[in-house]
C-alpha cells in the first residue's frame, strides 16, 4: 500500500483525553494552517464529561474550501490507549498513525497497511520536565512541533501564533516555543520529513473568520439590542450565553460607574428561562434565552402564552442529538417540529435557518426585530456542529445606520391624540395589532395581558365568533412572516436538470460539496437552501420546477420534509428525504451517494424492479 | 357576582387623592368571583391602599398565574398593565418584567395552589433574588375553580367538604419567605381589612421583596366545620403580634403611643412603618426570631398574623446585577449596540 499523498486536502484527526490540555494545542495547529492560507475545518468531538474521557479533534484541511465533515481519517495523533483500537481502525488505508513510542507495543497493535510514525513524547517529557502538570502540557505542544516539520508547516506561523496566545503572560511564551521545537527537531533529525501529506501556503482564506457559532450568536443578541437574556446551563447551548455576557462585558459596561446596559439571570429552570423572557418582552426589553431540545420541552406551555398573547420573545436552540436526554455532545437537526408547532392548541412559529456563524450573527441580531415586529416568539436553530465548532465564515458585518425595528408600538403622543386602541385590532391588515408598553398612559391604553381567549380589544370572552376571529387573524400574521423571515437561496447547477435537493442549517458546506461531487459524476442538480419557516413561495416553486427533489436532513423522521408536506400542501411522494441521524455531522459523500443511489439504483435493485 | 355595574360618574362627594384621582379610579371590572369570597375583600384592600398611597395607577403592573385569586388583578387597578401568565409561573414573568423597567410598581397576586403546589420552585427563587415587588397569595387551602381539592397548604387534619381528611403536611408560605431571604413577611386576614390594608400599603412601599400571605376563606369549598381555613377557624386562632400604622413621607405624625409599646421602621423611601406591639416583645427586625416563634405558634395551633419581618434597607435584585438606573426597555441603538468599528477590531482578532 502506497502512503496517501496529498497536499492541502486531507483529514488529521487527534485523539485525546478530555481534560488534558490538548484542545489549546489542538487549536493552535489548526489556526497555523489556516494562517498559511488554507481552510481547515475543525471538529471536536466529545463526551457529556468532563475529565478523564475520550475526546477527538479532526481538522479538515482542504483548499478547495470544502467545510463540511469527510468520512475517513489520513493522519491519526494517537494520544489516548483507551481508543487506540478504534483510532487506528479508522485511518485509511495508505494513511499515518502518529503515537507516543516511549514504551514498546506489540506488533499486533499496529496494521500493515498504514504508515506508522513514533516520537517517544512521555520520555522526552520526563526528561525535560519535572513538574507533573508540565509535562502533560508541553507533551500537547511537542507533538505540535513534530507535526509541524511532518506535515511541512511553517514554524514561524506557530511562533507567532505562541506568541499571540500568551500576550500578556509573556513568560509562557519562551517555554511554549521551546517545547514546539524539541518537537520538531526531533520529527527532522530522526524521521523522514516531510511525509506524503502537506501543508503549502496558499491563499485560499482570504478575509475570512474564524469563530463559533454560539458565540457569534451571542454577539448577534448584543449588536440586535437584546437587554435581557434568562438561560439554563444546557449543552451545547451554554456557551451562547457565556458570550453573550462576555460580550456585554466588553462593550455594555458604563465606564464611569461601572454599571450594566444589561440584565443577565440564570434561572432556576428552562420554565423560568423563558418565562423572565416573555416579562421582560411584555415589559419592552428585548429579551432572549438559549438551551437545547429538552429546555423547548420543558418551555411548550409558555410558547403557547407567547404566540396566543402575542408577546416577542427569542430563542437560541443549539439543537442536539435526541429523545430525552440522548447524545448531548452530539449533533443533529432534530427539534424543527417541536419548535414549529411548540405548545398545546394551534399554533405556528417562525424558525430561522442559520449555516454558520456568520448567520448565526446576522440572524440572531435580526431575530430581535421580527420578535417584535410579529410579537411572537422567534427561534433560531443552531445546532452543535456549527454552534461548538470554530468555523471558517465571511467576516461580521453591521451598518451603523441601522435602526432597531420595535414594531407597532402605540405611544403616549397616540394615545394622548384619541388614536383607538385594539391591543388585538388589526388595523392594517396584516394581523399584526398594535402593542402599548405597560406604563405608558395615566388614562389610556392599558390592557389585559393573558392566555384566555379575548376580543379585539383584550378583553375576556368565549364567544365563539371573538375566538375564531382571533385565531384567524394569528394565521394571516403568520402569512405576513412569510415576508419577513430570510428568503430561500437556489443554487442552480451549470446545466439545466430537473433534479432538486432542498436542505437548511449545518448541512449547507457538505450538500454544496455534495452537489459537486454529483454534478462530476455527471448528475448536476439544483439546490436550495431553505433559511426560514413560514416557507417562502420560493420553496413551492423549486419543488414545482423539478421531477425529482431531495430534501437532506440530520434527523431520523425527515421533520422539515413533514413541514413542507403539511404546510405547503405537497404531495410526499414528491420529496425523497435523505437521512442522517447518528450524531456526527452529515458528510458530502453520505449525501452524494444517497442521491446517487436513488438516481442510478445499483443493477440488482433496478432487476428487482423491474420484476416487480 | 353581580351583574350590575357600577354607574361610570362618580359621585361628587368622593374625595380626590393627591393626585387627584378618587378611590373609582383605582376600579377594575366587576369581579367573577363567587358571593362573599375572601379575595374580593383583598381586591378592596388593594383599591383602598394604592389610593391612600396616592399611586398613579399606570405606574402599577399587575401578575398573577392561573386561579381564582390570579383572576383578580382583572378586578382592581383597571388603569394599569396586568398579565394573567400560566400556572405556577408569575415569579418569572413578573422578574422579566421587573429587569426590563425597575421604575414601575410590581405587584404578584398568587394564590396557594399556583404558588405553593405547581409554582412552589418559582416562589422560592424569586424570594432568592430579591426582585422589588408585593407578592401577594390569596391562600384558602383548596382548589376552587376544579371545585374544592386540598392545597398544599391544607392543615393536615384538615376536612374537606367532602369529608376527606388532609394527612399531607401543610406548607407554610411566610416560613418560607423568610428562610428564603425575603426583606418584608406578612400574614394576614381578607376578613381584617383594619389590618390588611396597612400590610398593603408598608409591602407596596418597600423596595425589596415584600410577601404577604393572606389567608382568604373559600366561602364555597373551604368555609365548612372541620376546615382550619374557615372564617370562623382564622377569627378564632388568629393571634396578631402587632398592628400597623404606615406613615408617608409626607404625613405628619401626629399620634403618641407609651415607648415600649411602638415599635418604628423606616423604610428606604422615607416611609415611617408604626408597629403596636401586641405580642410582649416581639422585635420585626430579627429574621430568625420571627421563624422561631412562627414554629412555636404553629405548633400551638395558632395562626400568627401581622407584620412579621422587615429588613428596613433590602437590596434588590437590580442591586446584584449591577444594571444602569435608567430601565432598560429604554435604551436605544446608540446605548446598546457597539458598532461597525467595534465589529472590525473583532474580526480581526479571529483571524
């Protein structure tokens, strides 16, 4: 078996314990290739623990900018005995295993087909190091530099990123480089250098960023005005709550008194989460939560309160894997249709479809202004992969002319000039009544905020034709959401097809790449990439515009195919739903080949058919 | 209830508060509750004690969860915001209304299923927190509107109308306060408004978390012989341990009482509160003194009303987070949103 030979495209992945340092060396050898100029995408894969279990790190490199996860492994860092098994498995055939030689293993250990690469990391430590701590530390960092002369990376890009990192803890700096060097000249003085696989400047990057989803959420609710935020420790959303303080932090403390432009409470439960969210919005803050799928759960009653009293409210779902408590660390797609229809009765809310950080920043600063343009609850669904993940994504941006959207607010100065006042009158048409701020008029505009039915002017009733008129009117709002919430993107192959795939959120990097692959196979198709729920004509339309259409999933029951279903009124033969639901992220070649599969059925099948 | 309104005119001999408001401007819609229930009268009391403070009445927002006593609010302050949320859950809504605007009066009207049974977790961390507000439970020891099961704060021994007997131990909502760090606890009575409506007043004057557990007879499932909700139960056992004179910032204090016998608070407002001492020595300022003798008058089978507990300088929740004087619901982009330049400098550090 020939060594896999590549250059700027391959799948490095390290295997660690959790809770030893290596996610910081993990992290400075990922950003030194993307500072060469080449994309990587990072993923950490770990475990609901916190110490002294497996961990992973697998970095993506690829030139051609393909961020979605590939199936495979070309480069192992073995670092953890209890999944050495596993790891070296794992490695393609032609691929590198990368391990701690220091004590001899058996030859069964290891395979024939790959190429086995020793540096004897725990005796190198021990010789330099006599502080337990240090020499786990330095072990991360050594091997660091003995990748960087495997792997041909500039070791100047590693000083600089050292340095960088330990800014202000300028002692640290030295000690680092240091250990980056015993690495790596012992990689050049003893092993063949460079390997097959490698690293060459490229400029491939661009201007691009790196950041996680969470956190560019959570600056998205600080450039979107958000004032309020009440949360419940959850992974994989906690983080998003973490940056946002963070972020108020930095930019929302008075300097001269040393007070808050904002409110932060961590509540007792996901019920009062949501609950402190929907006071606060009522009240005119803008206001939000974060959690997970098991915090929507326990959030359905109060969603209902919202959507039925019309009040604004946003939440962050950073989904994971489900039921109940399922994979926590592990990704999935999985709670569209619990967010959609959240709540008992009939109710409808507005998703929104993030890809990456980027729109998990834009979205989640725009998220505020459809809260309380519709006054109704907004969801953003993020899920792990892109909400834990440093992802490579177009950098922020804000128009500083840009002005808060607050909606139909009724003001003193209205009221004060006779205006009616209908807390659930729709005026113009659109559904969406007017609001008025508790406090705002001695004489004029308090209403009754509640979850019982109401007339047109809030006022109690279980009058038959008060209610139907009220749940209707919630429909042509909903109609008007349409309008508001991000419109579809297509993406049309370079050849005419009438092949159609529909996908959303983290799927977006592997169904582009997907997309390529299919269209060099010589089977183009169109694809679209839904961002919104209510569904825009546009989806309709793409459907109607192709013979066959697939709509790519990361959940079980193929939940946005329901909802296209259900809610645009198609007939479910029409959407062939491809499926991925083990907690790892969708890969292009998962994709390419389900469609592949369905176009161009194997001989067998197409016999059985045929039979048939 | 009465089906007949109250004529809109008021009549001329009302007289105006400072603000010129009479006491019908502090109405809300007729109640729905049933003949002589209890909170009725708490409806009244409220009436009478934001009109004596002089109150604007849209500067009031009123809460309450699900039940009879959280269908009140509909009956008072018909000039102010009021949200009838979900079951159990006023605690979070009124907090998120109290982070958005600290400038605005928050009054919680609760009662013993939705604040001791399916909101008990809310009620505590609330008190926990500090937020700024009256809390009020209009506790009668049963269900009413699903027709007279126990509460959970039922007297065990406690009959239902129906004969059953409580074994379940009773939750004791003002214990709980005060072990839970609220800075103002009450007991009262709906059927001693001379008590109640002070109670109110020094409570809605308080700029801490202040908790009133008013025992509110229910005259259709609770009111029977064997029930220790009862009126003529709460009139027999009720031992009060002190009365309360709320005296303005602006009222002249006119009254001498013997020292000794009074006992004066002054609240952070500038609000004088006069305690008579009713009960030998009991200080209002000493927390764990007041669970102490609540436990040992509970075990005597006596109902220990009046005012219990006041921390005269409360710090609140507003205090612990640090949050600018202004309400938040009113800051604007230019207070809140950091900016394109601020954006760039980001940028470039994620690179």
């Amino acid at each position: 078996m020939s060594p896999i030979s590549a250059t700027n495209d391959f799948v490095i992945k390290f295997a660690n314990v959790n809770g030893s340092g290596s996610a910081s060396a993990n992290q400075l050898f990922g950003k030194s290739i993307i500072r060469m100029g080449v994309p990587v995408a990072p993923r950490n894969i770990f475990p609901s623990n916190i110490q002294g279990l497996p961990t992973w790190y697998e970095i993506r490199v690829s030139e051609a900018g393909y961020l979605g996860a590939r199936a495979g492994v070309d480069f192992m860092v073995a670092m953890n005995p209890q999944t050495w098994t596993q790891d070296v498995a794992s490695i393609l055939p032609g691929g590198y295993l990368f391990y701690d030689s220091s004590k001899p293993m058996p030859k069964s250990k290891f395979r024939e087909d790959i190429n086995v690469i020793g540096v004897p990391l725990t005796e190198m430590c021990n010789r330099e190091y006599t502080d337990a701590r240090q020499r786990q530390l330095f072990k991360n960092i050594i091997y660091v530099g003995a990748l960087s002369a495997l792997l041909d990376i500039e070791v100047e890009v590693l000083e600089t990123l050292i340095g960088e990192q330990f800014k202000g803890k300028d002692k640290l700096i030295q000690p680092n480089i240091h250990a980056l060097h015993m690495g790596r000249d012992y990689a050049l003085n003893n092993l063949k250098c460079p390997i097959g696989l490698r690293v060459r400047r490229a400029n491939a990057v661009g201007d691009r960023i790196s950041i996680e989803g969470n956190a560019a959420a959570g600056l998205g609710a600080v450039y979107g005005g958000a004032t309020v935020c009440a949360w419940y420790p959850i992974t994989p959303s906690t983080s998003l709550a973490e940056a946002f303080t963070k972020y108020c932090t930095k930019f929302r403390v008075d300097p001269e008194t040393g007070e808050n432009k904002f409110a932060i409470v961590q509540a007792e439960d996901e019920l009062a989460s949501i609950g402190m969210v929907i006071g606060a919005a009522w009240n005119g803050s803008r206001a939000f939560t974060a959690t997970s799928g098991p915090g929507i759960s326990l959030m359905q009653e109060f969603l209902g309160l919202a959507y039925f009293a019309e009040v604004p409210a946003v939440i962050f779902d950073v989904q994971r894997t489900g039921p109940s408590t399922g994979m926590p660390t592990r990704s999935q797609q999985c709670d569209v249709l619990s967010c959609a229809y959240a709540s008992h009765g009939d109710t409808k809310h507005v998703l929104l479809f993030p890809e990456d950080p980027h729109e998990c920043f834009t979205m989640g600063a725009q998220s505020f202004d459809l809260a309380d343009r519709l006054q109704t609850p907004i969801f953003v669904l993020l899920d792990l992969d892109i909400g834990m993940n440093e992802r490579l994504c177009a950098p922020l941006e804000w128009d500083d002319s840009r002005l808060y959207d607050r909606g139909k607010i009724m003001t003193y100065e209205a009221l004060e000039a006779g205006k009616d006042f209908g807390r659930y009158l729709d005026v113009d048409g659109d559904g969406i009544p007017y609001r008025t701020y508790p406090g705002t008029h001695p004489k004029r505009g308090s209403f009754f905020t509640r979850g019982s039915s109401k007339d047109r002017y809030a006022k109690y009733t279980e009058e038959a034709t008060a209610y139907k008129d009220n749940m209707d009117r919630l429909l042509r709002k909903f109609e008007t959401a349409k309008g508001l919430v991000p419109r579809p993107i297509e993406t049309k192959a370079k050849v005419a097809t009438r092949i159609g795939a529909l996908y959303y959120g983290s799927t977006s990097p592997a169904m582009r790449e997907a997309a390529e692959l299919l269209a060099a196979d010589g089977m183009p198709i169109d694809i679209m990439r839904v961002r919104g729920f209510p569904f825009h004509q546009d989806v309709v339309d793409f459907i109607n515009a192709h013979d066959e259409v697939f709509i790519v999933e990361q959940n079980r029951d193929a939940q946005l195919r329901t909802l296209v279903v259900n809610e645009c009124s198609i007939d479910p033969a029409r959407l062939v739903p491809v499926l991925h639901y083990d907690g790892t992220p969708i890969t292009a070649t998962f994709i390419s080949e389900g469609i592949a599969m369905r176009l161009n059925p194997p001989v067998q099948q197409r016999l059985k058919e045929a039979v048939a | 209830m009465t089906y007949l309104a109250k004529p809109k005119l008021h009549h001329p001999s009302l007289q105006p508060n400072q603000l010129g408001f009479t006491r019908r401007d502090y109405e809300g819609a007729i109640s729905t509750l049933c003949a002589g229930c209890g909170h009725d009268s708490i409806s009244a009391a409220l009436i009478q004690a934001c009109y004596q403070l002089d109150l604007p009445p849209h500067r009031i927002a009123k809460l309450s969860g699900i039940g009879c006593s959280s269908k009140t609010p509909t009956y008072f302050l018909g000039a102010s915001h009021g949200f009838n949320s979900v079951h159990g859950r006023m605690p979070s809504v009124l907090t998120g209304a109290n982070l958005a605007n600290r400038d605005l009066i928050y009054l919680g009207v609760s009662g013993d299923g939705d604040s001791a049974s399916i909101g008990l977790g809310q009620f505590a961390h609330l008190m926990r927190r500090g937020v700024n507000m009256t809390y009020i439970v209009e506790n009668n020891g049963v269900y009413g509107l699903t027709k007279g099961q126990f509460s959970a704060t039922s007297d065990r021994g406690s009959k239902s109308k129906k004969g059953a007997i409580n074994a379940d131990e009773a939750i004791d909502m003002a214990a709980l306060a005060l072990q839970l760090g609220a800075t103002f606890v009450a007991r009262s009575f709906s059927g001693d408004k001379t008590q109640l409506v002070p109670l109110i007043e020094a409570a809605l004057s308080h700029q801490g978390t202040a908790f009133i557990d008013c025992i509110s007879p229910c005259v259709a499932f609770n009111n029977h012989v064997g029930s220790t909700k009862s009126f003529d139960y709460v009139r027999e056992h009720n031992e009060a341990v002190n009365f309360l004179d709320v005296i303005t910032p602006r009222a002249e204090i006119t009254t001498e009482y013997d020292e000794g016998a009074v006992q004066e608070v002054t609240q952070h407002d500038g609000s004088v509160l006069r305690l008579r001492k009713l009960a030998g020595d009991y200080d209002v300022n000493d927390r764990i003194a007041a669970m102490r003798f609540l436990a040992e008058h509970h075990a005597q089978g006596e109902i220990v009303t009046g005012l219990l507990f006041v921390d005269p300088e409360p710090e609140d929740l507003h205090v612990h987070i640090k949050t600018v004087p202004t309400p938040l619901k009113e800051l604007n982009e230019t207070a809140l949103c950091p900016g394109s330049a601020a954006l760039a400098k980001l940028n470039a550090s994620l690179r």
